[in-house]
C-alpha cells in the first residue's frame, strides 16, 4: 500500500441559510465536529473587509454537505445550499509555532487557508465579544488570492453542489 505522505486535510463547507435573516454559515471541521459562525453578509476576497461573524453551536460532521429546506417547526427553518465546499488547511501560529484549530479557537483568534470553489486563500477570524453568542470579524488576508474586484457572494450566488440559487431550491420543495 502507498503511504500518504500527509493526513488528508479536513473540510469546511460555507451554506447559504434563508433562515429569518439571510446569512452564510461558515464551519470548519475540528475534532471530528464542525464548529459554526453565521456570516450575515458572506466572506469577502477584500481585505479591507471586516465581515461580523457570530458564532453559534457546533454541527454535526454529516451536516458538512447539507442542502435542503429545514422544516418550519424545527430551528433555523428555511432553504440552505452548499454555497462553497472544500479542505482548508490550518494557518494559526502563536509565537511562530503551529496551533490546533479547537486552540486557536479557545483563544479566540484563527488563520486559515481556505481550498474552495468560489472562495480560495488565507482568512482570520477574531474573536471581539465574548457573550453568549461570541462575535467574531472574518477579514481576508493579504495573500496573492485577496481580490476586491471578486465578490463571490454577489457574482455566484448558486449551490456548488447542484447549481441551483436558493430562491430555485425553495421553488422546487414549494416553500
Ligand atoms: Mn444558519
């Protein structure tokens, strides 16, 4: 058997939720979960972009490629697709060394490199309120991939999965 020369990076996936307020639910997997922040307005490829970023409770790993209509009785009712998925690797360093990701995130700043789709390149989070739904700025790094002129929420707005946008997924399940 051929030896992997490295562990398989893990996934983040970013859901577009027409939930009471549209958002985009960004999470990456750690530690076999996937911890969440809803997004109200997206990511951004503009660094000078600081995008609120609420974290909210941990899903779980099988959720990662959900798209579909959350039903009206249960939380979060309303469409979700699959608006970017792929690996990320982690970035997060504290004194030049590396951080786990769940560490980075306890203290409540993170770099990471995001392999997707529509959105590929180094993104921060910090951590600025530490409440009971924490807030946290998702801004873009300086990196060859930082682009003002893309806005990816706006430009492609459908499903990497199934190419539907949310308004089509909704049509088609009447809701
Ligand atoms: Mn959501």
């Amino acid at each position: 058997m051929a030896k992997k020369a490295e562990p398989e990076l893990p996934w983040f996936v970013i859901q577009k939720h027409d939930a009471t307020r549209l958002h985009y639910d960004l999470r990456l997997e750690v530690d076999g979960v996937l911890k969440s922040w809803a997004v109200p307005r997206g990511p951004s490829l503009d660094p000078r972009d600081k995008r609120l970023a609420v974290q909210v409770e941990d899903h779980a790993f099988d959720y990662l490629d959900f798209e579909g209509v959350i039903g009206e009785r249960q939380y979060g009712s309303g469409a979700v697709i699959v608006w970017d998925i792929g690996r990320y690797r982690n970035l997060s360093e504290a004194d030049g060394e590396p951080v786990p990701l769940g560490d980075a995130i306890e203290a409540g700043h993170l770099k990471v490199w995001l392999e997707g789709v529509k959105v590929i390149g180094g993104f921060a989070l910090t951590r600025t309120d530490d409440g009971a739904k924490p807030q946290w700025l998702l801004v873009k790094i300086r990196d060859q991939q930082a682009d003002p002129d893309n806005d990816p929420v706006s430009a492609r707005p459908e499903s990497v999965l199934t190419g539907r946008t949310i308004e089509e997924l909704a049509a088609e399940t009447g809701r």
